[in-house]
C-alpha cells in the first residue's frame, strides 16, 4: 500500500489535524494527538492501535528503525500519511519534531472501568492546571509502578498534547481516570483503599505514615494545595519536610518523594 503524500499545509485533512490541538474540538472527535515517535512506540507496546499516523522522513533521526514502525502500523491496517518536512513543520505543536504525530483514540476511562489488583497504589491528582505537571506526575508514577492515577475536578484533558508530551508517553502505559471528590471518596472507602493528603499543614512526616497496603497517595496544585475538603476526606495527611525559605515545592516533584516512598514501604 502506497501512503498518500501531502506537500501543502493549506490540506484539508492538516487543517483538521490542527484543530485537534483544541480541547473541545478533541471531545467530539473521541480522540488525543501524540508527537514523537519514543511517545508514540510506548503507546503502540501499550497496545494502543492508531486511527491515522503522519510521518515525514526527512525529520527522522534514525530513519532505518523508525520507519519499522510505520511498515508494522501500516501492515496493521493503520492509515498512514506521508508528509513533506514544510508540511509536517505546520501541523507539528512541539520545537524540534522527529517526523512522527498520530492521532490516537481518547484517554481516559471511569472509576469503575479500573482493572485494579488486591491493594491498589494510586495516585490522585485534584485541580491540576498545568498539562506539564499532569504528565511529570504520569511519568513518577509509570516508574513508581503505581496501579493507575486518577484526576480529580482537572482542569486539563488527558489528551491535551502537552500531558502526553510531559508524560513521554507514560499516559499510555498507566491507566487513567477523571473524576469528582463526591465519587472518589465513597469509591475510595467501598475498596478499602486510604487516602493518604499531602500538605505542609500536619506534623506527620511522610516517611511516618504506612503506605502500604491499598493506598492513595494524593497532591493538589502549587498554588493552593489540596481544597479544605479534599483533607477533610483524607484518611491521613503527610508532609515533605522542607528547610528551605520558600515553603513550596513542584507539584510534579512532591508527588514523586511520596510514591518513592511508598515504594520503598512496600518492597521493605
């Protein structure tokens, strides 16, 4: 099968890709963009089957190998779409691309849809803003080896293309879930999974705290932390000791000190 090659950018079909860079305009379509191919053959090992894959040789880095991928994708049945490098330059979000940008089915399932074993490891996410934390926090928690993270009231999507790209595409490799703290909480408690606060406001250390067992390890934005009635339904808070001047900490970083250590509880 021969890819249809496209040289313009005023294309129909780049145009409409463009588009997808828009939340809303991603909702109605039921679909999420992927940039890179590292991100992109993270999903595919995930299991993840693109609808359509664009490509342009002239960006590839390591043209050989990467265009494997696009003969598996192909052979799978995959629709591919050859690009020149101006054109894949004018639908490209991200500095620097490597000629590879899928479009991929929606992220996300609901609380319920979760495939989670006998005591889950979680982590939660309340408000977050920046795309860039989401998928810093996606990342910490793939290595961590957490069950699944769960959003609560996000303000972005999972499949905004920064989440995906923040996360190097760990977004594909954890399972992912939106959801509000009214349907969180009595979620939480029907599983026997505890919520664990993080927050400057207790005594209680996080190396202090049990973070084995069914856990969920929860962290709020930079700004404003976790809301007074996220803590008010934790079963635990914890604290990151701090002696620095500036009593804060990247929401992404916070997030990774408390999973690693609930790793290092649970392996010990």
């Amino acid at each position: 099968m021969t890819d249809l090659h496209i040289t313009s950018a005023t294309n129909p079909r780049l145009k409409a890709l463009v588009r997808l860079r828009r939340r809303r305009a991603r909702d109605e379509a039921g679909v999420t963009l992927a940039e890179g191919f590292e991100e992109l053959e993270l999903a595919v090992a995930a299991g993840v089957r693109p609808r359509t894959l664009f490509h342009c040789r002239e960006l590839m880095l390591d043209p050989e190998r990467q265009e494997r991928l696009v003969d598996e994708l192909r052979a799978r049945g995959v629709e591919t779409i050859s690009l020149s490098r101006a054109a894949f330059e004018k639908v490209a979000y991200r500095e620097g691309p490597d000629g590879f940008l899928a479009v991929l089915p929606a992220l996300g399932v609901t609380l319920e849809e979760l495939d989670l074993p006998d005591r889950p490891f979680l982590l939660v996410a309340e408000g977050i803003e920046k795309p860039g934390n989401l998928g810093a926090m996606l990342r910490s928690a793939e290595a961590a080896g957490a069950d699944a993270v769960i959003a609560v009231d996000p303000v972005t999507d999972w499949g905004n293309p920064n989440v995906v790209r923040g996360s190097k595409g760990a977004v594909y490799a954890v399972p992912v879930a939106s959801t509000t703290l009214g349907a969180l909480l009595p979620w939480l408690a029907a599983r026997g999974i505890r919520l664990i606060a993080t927050t400057p406001d207790t005594e209680v250390l996080h190396t202090q705290a049990d973070l084995t067992g069914g856990v969920a390890i929860a962290v709020g934005t930079e700004k404003y932390g976790l809301t007074d009635a996220f803590l008010a339904g934790a079963d635990a808070a914890v604290r990151i000791p701090m002696a620095g001047q500036i009593n804060s900490l990247n929401a992404g970083v916070a997030a990774a000190i408390v999973l690693f250590e609930a790793v290092r509880q649970r392996q010990s």
